[in-house]
C-alpha cells in the first residue's frame, strides 16, 4: 500500500513540475516495488530524455536491470556512469555485482578493490567483495570483509546479508 501511496503523491509532484527528476525516480523505484517494470523503465528512459549526465539516472537504472537480472545491460549502464564518471565508487561496486552474477570474478574483484579506494568506508562495496571472495574460496578474507562491512552499519543501511553470509561461513 505504501508504494501505491508514494507513486500516486510524486506522480502528482511530476504533474506540477516535469523535470523534477527526484520525483521521476522515486516513482520508477515505487513502480519496481509494485512489479510495474514496463512502467518503470518507460519513467526511466523519461529521466534519460530530462539529463542523461546525472549519475544517480545511471545507477537506478544499472539497478533496475540486476533485479531484473539482466546484468549485461546492468554493465553498459555501469560503464557510462563511469565513463563520465571516472570517480564515482558506486558505478565501480554495482558493476562489480554484476560481474559477480555472470561469473566473472576476476573483473569484479578488480572493479570492487577500485570502489573501496575511491572510498573506503562503502559497506556495500565490502559485503560484495566478501561475496567474490567466497566464490575464490577464500573464506578468510571474506570474513575480514563481512566484518568490516559490519562495523560500517551494513546492516542498519541494506540489512541482514551480512550477518546470514557469516553464520554460513565465519564460524
């Protein structure tokens, strides 16, 4: 109910001010929320219309395509926030996710150790390497990870992921 009631206030907020690309994306993730992703896509590709040079367009996006696990698309979205870019620790993390999904853990590490230079105190971006650690066999250091993304409040910013993959593997 309460993504019903989200969508209905921003689309009234779009009404009033169409280039409010806050409310456009509040409103696409409210349509993922309610399983309208063909709606979703088509506010998305309204936002690329509006400005296509803001990261968070990019990103929302990349992540509305890896839940739809489509992650080839995910990555080109990746590579253009990147490419415009270059600094952004996020476009690194989230593209890394999504090479870890298609297998290719030696991009995501590379694309995951990058992200935690640009900023170190991404929990995300720890919870993730944990995970290719894992998918190595290096459940050492993947530990080391989870315990960190730990300590930087993952839990309290994505939830209990963390704790559920060091129950299974940090004993």
């Amino acid at each position: 109910m309460q993504y019903r009631e989200a969508y209905t206030i921003l689309s009234k907020e779009y009404a009033y001010d169409s280039s409010d690309m806050d409310a456009l994306n509040n409103m696409a993730h409210a349509c993922s929320q309610l399983n309208m992703r063909q709606e979703s896509f088509r506010i998305f590709m309204r936002m690329l219309t509006i400005d296509s040079t803001r990261p968070f367009v990019w990103i929302s996006l990349g992540m509305w395509y890896q839940e739809g696990n489509e992650h080839n698309n995910a990555i080109r979205c990746f590579n253009r926030l990147i490419s415009m870019y270059p600094n952004d620790p996020y476009g690194y993390s989230n593209r890394a996710t999504s090479e870890l999904e298609l297998g290719e853990t030696r991009k995501a590490l590379k694309d995951i150790n990058h992200s935690i230079e640009l900023k170190s105190t991404n929990a995300y971006a720890y919870w993730t390497r944990a995970k290719v650690w894992l998918k190595k066999g290096n459940q050492k250091k993947a530990c080391e990870d989870l315990n960190t993304a730990e300590k930087l409040r993952f839990t309290a910013l994505y939830g209990n992921s963390v704790q559920e993959l060091k129950e299974k593997h940090c004993k």
